[in-house]
C-alpha cells in the first residue's frame, strides 16, 4: 500500500441538492492520492443515483459501497464507511460543504509531522479551523472557533472533550493507528466524531491547523450545528427553560457516552484514566456537593467561562 494513500470517507443521506459541488471540490484537490468511498444512507431523492454515475465514470477514484440496513443516521453512516477503509490516512466528508483546494495537502503535512515526531504507531488526529456561509456559500464567519467562541489549542485534552468537543468531523484527518481503535462505535457516541476524538485524546495525539481549509454551509437541515455565538445565544441557553433543558439534554448524552467509552476501553485505559472517565460518567448519579467536587477535581471544563457556569450550575 502507497504510504500516502488516502480514504475519504463521504456518508450521504438526501443529498442531491449539495452532494455535486462537494465532489467536484475533492476533485479539485492539489493533493491527488486518495479514493472516495461513498455510502448513500437510503436516500428518498436521487442521491444514490447520482453517486452510481461518479462511480461508473471514475472507478479509480470512486468506491461506492452498497449495504443494508439503511437509515441508521450519520454517525453509524460513517461508521460503516470506515470498516471499509483500509488506508493509511482517513478522512471525513460531509455532503453539504465544500473543501479548499488544499485541504488534503495541508492535513497530510501535519499528519506527516506528527508521526516523524510521535511514530506511526501513535493513534493521531489532524483537525481545521472552517469558514462559516450561507447557504448560496455567501461566508458568515472566516472562522468557525471565532464563530462560536471556541480555543481548540485548550480543549483538546481528554477531561475537556469528555464534556464538548470542538473538533467538526468535516476537518479531521486520522491515521491508521487511530482507525484501527475507532472501527466500533457503540450506540451511546454522540458523533463519530465526538467518539474518534476522545480515542485520540486518551490513547495518541491531537493536532490542528488554525487556517480554515472548507467551507461550511448553513441551511435548514444542519442550522442548529452553526449558530453564532453572541448575547442572544447566551440567554437562551442560560435564561430560558428551553435552554437549560438542551444543556442538561446534552450533558446526559455525554455522560452515557463516557460510560460507553470507560466500558469499551477499560482494559486499555490508565487506572487515573478510567477513574476520571468513570467519574463523569456517573456525574448524574451523584449528589449536588459531589458533583462540583468533581468538575473542580478531574478539571470538567466547557469551553470559555459562560459555558463553565451554565455547567456548574445546570449540572
């Protein structure tokens, strides 16, 4: 296998309308040693249809995998995609967004940094910053993490990513070591992402690039994933009962998904390791003093300080 193979992993799911300018932008990479391999989630438009034409037309570059079931939602969507990846680096593809010319080729230099320094043997994660756009691809924001008030360099750590990640699935490069752990991923992940990323944390290492290398766009289906940080986002989400809800909501999932990871990896992990994984994961078992005590102890930190406080208060 070339060593700088490339698997793109492009998970679909009625997405005709954006799917095709998405391709030709992966076409249109300056890095050009990698295969796209696409799974159609059992789509009602005419999404698989157009991708059995790509294929047809670019059997060197196109691999499209048919399988059943359908319809099990995008994080399992890219979890099949990848048990059918086998390269040395992977990454993942949205269907709705559009990537820079140089966004393989700027992943794969860092990825080729970090295992000079780490070895190849070291389960490693690339990631990006993005640009933020309408849907016509008009750009909102020049950086996602200014978009939404968040410092990557401070939250890449495992205590941190337990309680948000701030890694977009659409930006990571992982190599093989990391693709290996991440083949299963239990029902309780929050994303495939989310998941891959405290792999990373727990057993390898994180990198990131703080350039933008796509563009993200914003529409009806995937709004809720991109709203602006500001004044208003920030009384919702602390002053509203709707609000508070999504919080204790969210926190819940991260818990159950910390359980998951604790039981998956237990042999795997550090007893200080798994004392703090496990620790979060029973936070909502605990009482009111315990819990707190516990934030400050394992250090469960949000991102920036209105998160903290809605968390230490809503927990």
């Amino acid at each position: 296998m070339n060593e700088n193979n490339i698997d793109i992993l492009l998970a679909i799911y009625n997405g005709e309308r954006y799917v095709c300018e998405q391709i030709a932008s992966i076409f249109n990479q300056s890095y050009k040693k990698w295969q796209l391999i696409v799974r159609d989630d059992g789509s009602k438009d005419k999404s698989e249809i157009i991708i059995k034409e790509y294929a047809k037309k670019y059997p060197e570059r196109v691999q499209h995998i048919i399988d059943v079931p359908n319809n099990l939602g995008a994080y399992q969507n890219f979890a099949k995609l990848l048990e059918h990846s086998d390269a040395d680096y992977v990454m993942f593809s949205d269907q709705d967004d559009v990537w820079l010319p140089d966004k393989v080729e700027k992943s794969i230099t860092l990825m080729k940094e970090m295992e000079k320094q780490y070895s190849r043997s070291m389960p490693l994660l690339v990631h990006t910053d993005l640009q933020v756009a309408q849907e016509d691809l008009t750009i909102v924001s020049k950086s996602f993490w200014e978009y939404q008030n968040v410092e990557p360099q401070k939250s890449l750590v495992l205590n941190r990513l337990l309680v948000r990640s701030v890694i977009r699935g659409c930006t990571v490069m992982i190599n093989r070591s990391l693709a290996n752990l991440a083949q299963s991923i239990p029902n309780d992940a929050i994303m495939h992402d989310h998941w891959i990323s405290l792999i990373a944390a727990a057993f390898g290492k994180i990198g990131f690039i703080r350039e933008p290398t796509m563009i993200y766009r914003l529409h009806e289906k995937n709004y809720s994933g991109g709203k602006p940080w500001s004044a208003r986002y920030i009384f919702d989400k602390i002053f509203t009962e709707a609000g508070r809800s999504d919080l204790r909501d969210y926190l819940s999932k991260t818990q159950r998904q910390a359980a998951a990871f604790a039981r998956l990896f237990e042999k795997k992990l550090s007893r200080d390791s798994y004392n703090m994984i496990n620790a979060y994961a029973t936070l909502g078992d605990r009482g009111f003093l315990w819990k707190r005590w516990a934030i400050v102890k394992y250090g469960f930190l949000n991102v920036g300080i209105v998160r903290n406080i809605g968390m230490f208060f809503f927990i």
